[in-house]
C-alpha cells in the first residue's frame, strides 16, 4: 500500500509542478516578448530596420542557450534521481511483510517444485532487464 500510496502523491505533485510551469512558460513568454517589441523598436528609431532586427535576433539566441543550460542542468539531476529510485523502491519492495506473506502463500499454492524453474527463469529476466538499465543509463564514452 505504501508504494501505490507514494505513487499517488507523486503523481499529483507532477501534476501540480507541470501545471505550474506552464503558467510561468506562459508569463514569461508574454512578457520576453514585451522586452523584444521594446527593445526593437528603441533600435529601429535609433539605428534603423537592420541592426533592430539583429538586435531581436541576438536576444532569443541568448534566451535560446539559457534554455539550453537549464534542460542540460535539469535532465542531469532526473538522471541521478533515476539511478538512485530503484534502490530504495526494491529495497522498499522487499522489506515489506506483505510482500513476503504473499510469496509465501505464493509458494504454498504452486509449489516448491513448479515454483523453482519460474523463479529461475523469473531471475534471468531480472538479470537481463537489470544490466539492460544500467546499460542505458550509463553515458557512453567519447
């Protein structure tokens, strides 16, 4: 129950933050281009059409690799989040007596027998998906 708990409430602070940053996506996109208009038409009166448009130009360029910045800073930290989660949620799975309880009646009800070759091939799988992961997350080499 824990974990279908703790996925409930992170679902909804995902959804509270993903709403909450498109209101500021919004705000600040309004409000960039304010600053642009502005900042263009203060060029064109002073210098003219050509250096009002470079001027607009080299303004969301800079917002451009401020953006950028943010979404390498940002896919960083959910990247180190990631390979940390599946620890504690495995660690989380098994310490749980419920679990237990309920692969102990698992194994009554199937059998020891019948239950060894689906726990073989249960943890061939296991070991596949787990260097599978691990592979994906690692950065390749350059």
């Amino acid at each position: 129950m824990r974990m279908i708990d703790d996925l409930k409430e992170s679902t909804g602070v995902a959804v509270r933050m993903t709403s909450l940053a498109a209101a500021i996506a919004i705000a600040s996109f309004v409000t960039i281009s304010f600053l642009c208009a502005a900042a263009f038409v203060y060029v064109l009166q002073n210098y003219g059409l050509i250096e009002a448009c470079l001027t607009g130009a080299a303004i969301f360029f800079g917002i451009t690799l401020i953006g950028i910045v943010v979404y390498a800073v940002r896919r960083s930290q959910i990247s180190q989040d990631a390979r940390e989660a599946p620890k504690s949620a495995l660690h989380t799975a098994l310490t749980d007596p419920m679990v237990v309880a309920a692969g102990i009646q698992a194994a009554r009800a199937i059998g020891v027998k019948r239950l060894v070759p689906l726990l073989a091939v249960g943890g061939l799988a296991l070991g596949l998906f787990a260097s599978r992961s691990s592979s994906q997350h690692e950065a390749p080499a350059e």
